[in-house]
C-alpha cells in the first residue's frame, strides 16, 4: 500500500519510516560509517562489539555502537581510531565526552553514537539491558567475531 498523503502516512507512521528509509540514500551512507567505525575499534582490539538499533525506541540517534577496552589506555585508542577514520572519511563527531578518564567515552555522531567502555563501566551501566527493546543489527563481515558479543542472548 503506497502512502502519499501526509494524513496517510500519519495514521501508518512506521510504514512511511520503512518506506524512506528503503529508498533512502543516507541509510546506506550510515551503514558505510557504521562499519568503518566497527572495523576502527576492531583494529584496536576492542571486545564485544555491539551495535543496537534505536530508531523504534528513541528519537535522539538510531544507532549505538558499544565497544569495551581491557584498560583506560586501550579505551583511549579505541575511540582515536574511531574518530581519526571517520575524520578521514568526512565525518567529524559533533561532540566527544568522557576521553580523559576514558571510563566511558562517547562519540556522538548525530544519527549513531559510540560508546566505549572500560570493561568494568560497560558491566556496570549495562547499555544492552537499559536498550532491550532495541534491535541487535548484525557485525559487518571483516569485524573479528572471536571477541565480539561476548554476551550471547
């Protein structure tokens, strides 16, 4: 069923979503700067890589991208490898918090936000559990699945 008015596709809002987001371009763009920042942290050794999809349950981003570090150091290296590459590719963070005491770093990038943690942080605030209404979205091939999601749901 095609949705053209604006009356029918705010009767049949997630319809309309789907249905832009299928023909949309920037979907596939997002999805590019996703991996790259998955294949950034799993350079850095980060484990348990997750990406949770938040476009049902929240209106502020629609993607987390969770990764952990063995240490403060790691931590920090994670999210410069991040944010380098995806400087590269013409994506800056509009904001980054928490790098100091890199128990939590944040890199928002508006329609996803990265998440790294110490692994006892990542324990502790539990993202996955807060989010459990998100969707898990698959690890793009390339990403080392030995130390991603070492949490099987």
């Amino acid at each position: 069923m095609k949705h053209n008015t604006v009356k029918e596709q705010s009767l049949n809002p997630q319809d309309a979503v789907r249905a832009q987001a299928a023909l949309s371009p920037a979907a596939e763009v997002l999805d590019q700067r996703i991996a790259t920042a998955l294949h950034a942290a799993s350079e850095k050794k980060a484990i348990d890589l997750a990406v949770l999809d938040l476009r049902e349950i929240a209106s502020f981003t629609d993607y987390f991208v969770l990764a952990s570090g063995a240490n403060e150091r790691q931590v920090q290296a994670i999210a410069d490898e991040i944010y380098e590459t995806l400087k590269k590719t013409g994506s800056t963070a509009a904001r980054v918090e928490g790098y100091k005491t890199a128990e939590w770093v944040l890199l928002d990038y508006g329609d996803f936000v990265v998440h790294v943690f110490e692994k006892k942080a990542r324990a502790f605030y539990d993202l996955e559990r807060l989010w459990r209404e998100s969707k898990r979205v698959p690890l793009p091939e390339g990403v080392d699945e030995n130390r991603s999601s070492l949490r099987r749901e």
